[in-house]
C-alpha cells in the first residue's frame, strides 16, 4: 500500500530536520578542527549525540513512509521536543525569532502531519473497518 499525502509529508518534514541535524554537526566539527571547543570530550560527545539525532530522524522519516508504529512514535518525541525548544528560547532576550520559527515552527508542523498521517492511515486500515462493521 502506498503512503498517503500526510505521510509522504511527515517524512519529507524529517528528512529536512535529519539534514539540518547534519548540517549542525558538521559545523560543530570544523569548530572543533579550529580550536573552538573549551572542552574537547564534551565536544566530541555533543557530536556524536547530533548525528545519532540525525540517524534517528532520518530512520523516522524512512518508517514513516512504510507506516511503521515505531517510527511514527518516535518522529512525534522528536517533534515534541523541538516544539520545547523553540518555546524555551522565547526567554531568552533578544528573542532569537529566526530560531523559534525554524525549530518550533518546522516541529509543529511536523507533529500535524504526523498525526494527520496516523489518522489517514487508521482510516484506510482494513482492520479498523472491520471492527465498525
């Protein structure tokens, strides 16, 4: 069965919060290859972290497409998370507001359309028919 526009949606939102993750950790390499890092163990680890962040997402934005229970659970952790921090930097002054909408806005555009997937899917499910009949 082919995913449905919410899905397809859903998972392009992923992709593109798994290449800025990427994007990320990549700027955090060259600032550690320049001498940015005061600590180099913890440089390295919020490195590493970022790029296990990106896999998932990346993994998130694949099981989607194919209508796997898990990915569609954890892609809504990941935009439950990013919804809190865009909400957590509003306290921070001067409002970074280009960061607020990037982070905040692009998850809770995310949360919609997966949620909005879960509901297409659910309503094509045959078995969920079933059990109305």
């Amino acid at each position: 069965m082919r995913a449905s526009g919410p899905a397809i949606a859903a998972a392009v939102v992923l992709g593109f919060e798994a290449a800025a993750l990427l994007v990320i950790s990549l700027l955090e390499l060259f600032a550690l290859g320049s001498g940015d890092a005061a600590s180099l163990p913890s440089a390295i680890g919020l490195i590493v972290l970022t790029l296990l962040g990106a896999a998932a997402l990346a993994a998130f934005s694949w099981g989607i497409l194919r209508r796997a229970s898990w990915a569609r659970s954890g892609g809504i952790v990941f935009q439950v998370l990013g919804i809190a921090l865009g909400l957590a930097a509003l306290s921070i002054q001067p409002v970074s507001w280009l960061f607020v909408i990037a982070v905040g806005g692009t998850a809770l555009l995310g949360l919609m359309l997966i949620i909005a997937a879960v509901r297409r899917d659910g309503a094509d499910d045959p078995r969920v028919r079933g059990r109305e009949d």
